[in-house]
C-alpha cells in the first residue's frame, strides 16, 4: 500500500482538536478542584470583603473629630468575629483590630501607633476620610465573573474560589485515558531480559503527561505484536470507559506495524496517519465512535514529543481548556543551525539567559537528536522548533521554542 502523503503539524493539530468536544461537566469538591478545568464561569457569591473593615490595629472614629490634642470618650471595641454593635457618636471612638468591622458612623481607622490613651479617652493623630478602612466589595462584589469558564485551576484560583464562598465548582469531567504499549520485543522495568530484549519506557513518560494534563489513566497494558490481541484490547478500553487510547508503537507501514491494520479491521475511522514531523512521522489520529485513538511511534522521544505536541492539547481540549494548545516563546540561537528538509524538527535543546535577560536555546548535536535517546531527552529544558524547509540560521538569531517545564 502507498504510504499517505505527510501533512504540517499545524494541520494535523487543527484535525485532532476539531474533531474534539469537550466532556460533560460535573460538580467537583474545592479540595479535588486543583488543576481541573472550569465548564462553567465562576461568580462571587459574595462580597470581599462584605463590609467595611479596619486594615489594621488601632480606633475607629470620624475623620471631623481629629481635631489637633482633643480627647475622644472609647465607646468600646470591634474585634474580628465582634464588631461593636452600636452608632458610633460625635466625640467617640472604638478601638478597632485588623479585620473588624468599622462601626456605623466611623469613616476612619487611626493606627494605634499614633494614638495616646489615658484611661476612657484617646487622642488621635488627624487623617483624611477613608484611610485604613478596606471598603465592602474592595476586592470583588456579589455576581462578579471571578474565574472564566475554561480557566485550569490553580492554588492561586482555588483560594479566590473560596473565598467567594463556593464549596463546589462545575468542573469538566476528566478523559479516561488507556495506554497500549506494543511490542514483542518490550520488556517491563526490572524483569531483566535477554540483550535483545528492550525495556519498556513509554508508558511511564505518557501516563506522567497524561496525569499531569488532568487525566484519569484507567489502563496501562504491554502488548504482543498480534492484530487479534491489539483489537481486543482496545474493545476492552472503550468498554471501560476510555475517551482516548493511545497505542504506541507499530504506527508505522513496516510488516510487523500492525496499529493500522488493527484499527482498520474493527472499521475505524482514520483521519491522518503521518505527519511532516521529527521525530514522529508515524503518528496516526483515529476515531471509532466517540473514543479517540492516538497512534504514537514507539522510539522513546518519539512517543513522548508526539505526545506533548499533540496528546496534550486533546487532554485540554476535552477538558474544555481556553487554550489548548501551548504556544512557542522567542528565544535566540546559542550555535549555527544546519538548513532543514521538507519535515518541522522540535530539536531538544537546553537553555541559558544573557546578560539582557534573553532565552539562549542550545540543541544537542544532529546525532543526538536519534528518537531513541531518552538520556538526551531527560537533560533538555525546552523543545527548538525548526520549520519545514527551514535555511540554516546563524547564533544569535531568533528562534521559538516550547519549554518542557518540569
């Protein structure tokens, strides 16, 4: 069979998120909320703070009465949890600590640094209208849109979520994810093996990413390279529930590639099957029913740069993500890049910042980028994007990347 022409990465993004839609939503405790995504805005079911409150330790009074060495009566006390109950006079003023409400009639909080006390009475140092009391709403009101739908959750936004008095959030539910190694050579960490033997690497870098970006894996298999047991394991993956099931290896054209074979035997609907990509020309995009298949390569950086590019983006995606896919930074060649061929390199690279706080990318060699060097993989910092048929480029000029991160 002629191999399908390659397609630009770009295209083969849109087609996989196109056919995407998010999951349905469901209600998720605060305490489970971290790193989800928003399917709903969030509004503040309260103000921030509700009322006025003193910014610190000190008396409450009207700005009017600070007049220069006049003594105010102390009427009482306003305590966080124990605001002073009553309308505070002409002539008065109530001592007052961080957080508590301002009595009614006070437009003042005078620190307590500058205030004398002797006995019932206090003079106070004048102010201005206003200083030191934090007003109702100062940081949001009632009905204001705090976080948007699509947001992914962080410490940050979940401390403001509850702050604005919400137990719960509605929350995208999160992609059941099966991962299908396959292989007859593959063995697992550990067992040992004959020297011909490899030991299984992928699935334990997929399933980080995958868990990382907000999945749930509910399946993690090594398979033989059969069509009869990779059919019947992605039977049993969509039975449990799996949104996506990443195959990885055998998605290639060769004789013992057999993802396609299988994919095509149980009528699969295939979108694309080769990309304009290093590494990773072998990736696939299927469908069957709802449940979205990815074949990735099955050299280690292969399957683990295909999975960034593109299994991460489709984890977001479902989750109803406001950006889904991660856009490249500006960075400046550390080194002379070589002219690039008809295929877009994502090069692993590390970085550096100059003295002008620039990003400098320097990538491993040409003969380290092989898809089989995970040591290369675990030292590089960021992924150097080179275009299809891109010119040689001199150091020291600009340059995207994606940054790895941790």
């Amino acid at each position: 069979m002629k191999p399908a022409p390659l397609i630009p990465v770009e295209e083969a993004l849109k087609r996989l998120l196109d056919g995407a839609a998010p999951l349905a939503a469901e209600k998720v405790a605060l305490d489970d909320a971290i790193g989800r995504v928003l399917a709903a805005d969030a509004k503040a079911r309260r103000a921030q703070p509700p009322f006025d409150v003193s910014a610190m330790d000190g008396y409450a009074a009207r700005a009017g009465d600070l007049v220069s060495g006049k003594a105010l009566k102390l009427a009482g006390e306003s305590a966080a949890g124990h605001p002073y109950e009553n309308e505070l006079k002409n002539g008065e003023a109530v001592r007052i600590f961080t957080g508590a409400v301002v009595p009614k009639g006070a437009d003042v909080v005078v620190e307590q640094e500058v205030a004398s006390r002797d006995g019932g009475n206090v003079t106070l140092k004048a102010h201005r209208a206003g200083k030191n009391i934090r007003q109702a709403g100062h940081d949001f009101r009632e009905g204001e849109i705090l976080l948007q739908k699509g947001h992914r959750i962080t410490a940050r936004s979940l401390g403001l979520a509850a702050a604005a008095d919400h137990a719960t959030l509605d929350c995208a539910k999160r992609p059941r994810v099966a991962l299908l190694a396959t292989g007859d050579e593959l063995v697992m960490p550990g067992k040992g093996g004959a020297a011909d033997r490899v030991v299984v690497s992928n699935p334990y870098t997929v399933r980080a990413l995958a868990e990382h970006e907000g999945a749930t894996v509910i399946e993690s298999d090594v398979l033989k390279d059969r069509v009869e047991i990779i059919v019947e394991a992605i039977g049993r993956a969509r039975t449990n529930g799996a949104d996506i099931v990443v195959t990885m290896g055998g998605a290639s054209v060769g004789d013992h590639d057999l993802i396609r074979p299988a994919l095509e035997k149980i009528k699969a609907e295939i979108d694309f099957h080769r990309i304009a990509f290093r590494p990773g020309k072998p990736t696939l995009s299927a469908k069957l029913g709802k449940t979205h298949i990815l074949g990735l390569p099955g050299n280690p950086v292969s399957a683990f740069v295909c999975a960034f590019v593109f299994l991460a983006p489709l984890l977001r995606k479902l989750q109803g993500h406001s950006e889904p896919v991660t856009k490249p930074l500006p960075a400046i060649l550390g080194v002379d890049l070589w002219a690039n061929d008809e295929r877009a390199d994502y090069l692993r690279a590390v970085s550096t910042w100059d003295e002008q706080g620039r990003r400098v990318v320097t990538p491993f060699l040409k003969k380290s980028q092989d898809s089989s060097l995970t040591a290369t993989l675990a030292r590089a910092d960021c992924l150097l994007l080179r275009p299809a048929n891109a010119p040689a480029a001199k150091k020291g000029e600009r340059c995207e990347i994606l940054p790895l991160g941790n």
